[in-house]
C-alpha cells in the first residue's frame, strides 16, 4: 500500500482534498482510481487509512478512516550536524540518515565546505534536502519527519545545541567513547568532503564533543552518517 505524507490535519471520517504533491503522486503518476486506499501521516505521530474517494481535473479527496498510533521513531534524539557538500552527496546523506532514524539535521558551513547557500537559493536547496527526507519517511515507515534547518557557521551551533552526548566525527587513538546505553539526546558533528580542520575539532572538544573514529578507515562525508547511525541503534536503549 503506497504512503503519503500529507501536511494538513487528519481526522477519522472527515473528507480532505489531497495537498498538490499527494495529489500528483497518486493520481496523476501511480494512475490511482476510486475506491484504492493509501496511507497517510503528517508527521504529528502515528498514519490514518485513507480511501480515494472523488477525482477532478485538479484535485481530489480521500475519506480518513482507521487510525494506527504506531511510532517507529528511535527512543533517543539524534541532531546531526553535517557540513554541507554538492551535488548528490547530501542528497545521500539525508536520504540514509531519515531512514536510520534521525532526529534532524542542522546544515553547517565549515572551513573545507564547499556551499555557500544565498538568498533565495537558501530556501530552495532546503525545501529540496526536507523533500529530500520526506520521501525516504515515506519509504521507509516514519511517521515523524526530520526538520532540515537552516545553515549555520559550526560557531554559532555550538552555542545553541543541548544534547547529553556530543560526538564529531574524526581520527583519535583512543577507547570507543560510545557508551554501553545511549543518553536520550545526541548530537553528531560530521564534515564536509575533505573533514573537518584540526583547529575545527579541538573547537569542537573545548565544546564538549568527543572525539569519534569508527574503524580505522575513513569514510566519505555521505557514508559517515550512515555508519554512525547504524552504530548507535545496536546500543542499549
């Protein structure tokens, strides 16, 4: 059965018009015909049945029937941090870190970023990387959505992110510093192709994040948040 998110309020035994991008999915690419159902969620917790139920030239609408509170979100809150890179590359990142659970993801500039988003560009790249992430909720069975935020220099986010484990991503001789139990939040810091700098990290550290080199390869900045999700489900929760 196809999933669609939709942002709008959904009531059982109300009729909706389906958002354009539902709309164009369903009927106009998958061809959907009355009486087929889908499922819905619009990121408030939990998906609704909902039945096809009148088709127009422009628009359509779906009776909202059954509702299932099932939340496949992770007990604890990830806040990636990634520095931004072209092309597909964050495309990927975002795609695989909303499949593997993510709580968000701040967008970061750094001194080897190779973005520098501006004006109206701004907007338009985000509203593509939060389709971006919708579409791989849509796939995958998350009914909870991560916001794509705003840009930010690393600076500025270490003065507003809280979280009960700080980790960035770079090379260190040293113990694991995963714990046996995750905390409930956790913040990732991961650079752009190239890394971070080293004055970048020891920043970093004077702000409370621990050093993290998972393997004694080094990854692409689209494959390390892939890895370092993957690696903190299998911890205790």
């Amino acid at each position: 059965m196809s999933r669609f998110f939709a942002d709008i309020p959904l009531t059982i035994g109300e009729k909706v018009e389906l958002p354009e991008v539902v709309f164009h999915h369903w009927v106009r690419v998958l061809r959907a015909e009355l009486g087929e159902r889908a499922t819905f969620f619009n990121g408030l917790g939990g998906e609704y049945q909902a039945e096809l139920i009148e088709i127009n030239k422009k628009n359509a609408f779906a009776q909202i029937s059954d509702f299932n509170p099932i939340d496949r979100t992770e007990p604890y809150f990830v806040t990636l941090g990634q520095v931004m890179s072209k092309g597909d590359r964050m495309d990927y990142a975002i795609q695989k870190a909303t499949e593997l659970g993510v709580g968000e993801i701040q967008l970061l500039t750094s001194e080897r970023c190779e973005m520098r988003l501006k004006y109206d560009r701004d907007q338009k790249k985000i509203d593509h990387w939060q389709q971006v992430a919708i579409a791989a909720c849509e796939q995958c069975g998350l009914n909870r959505v991560p916001k794509i935020l705003a840009p930010l220099g690393l600076a500025d986010w270490y003065k507003i992110i809280e979280a009960e484990l700080k980790l960035v991503l770079a090379p260190i001789d040293a113990p694991d510093p995963i714990p046996k139990q995750l905390p409930k939040t956790v913040a990732l810091l991961i650079g752009a192709e190239g890394g971070l700098s080293e004055a970048e990290i020891i920043e970093a550290e004077e702000n409370g994040f621990l050093r993290w080199q998972i393997g004694p390869r080094v990854l692409r900045t689209e494959t390390a948040p892939v890895v370092a999700l993957a690696r903190l489900s299998i911890c205790e929760k």
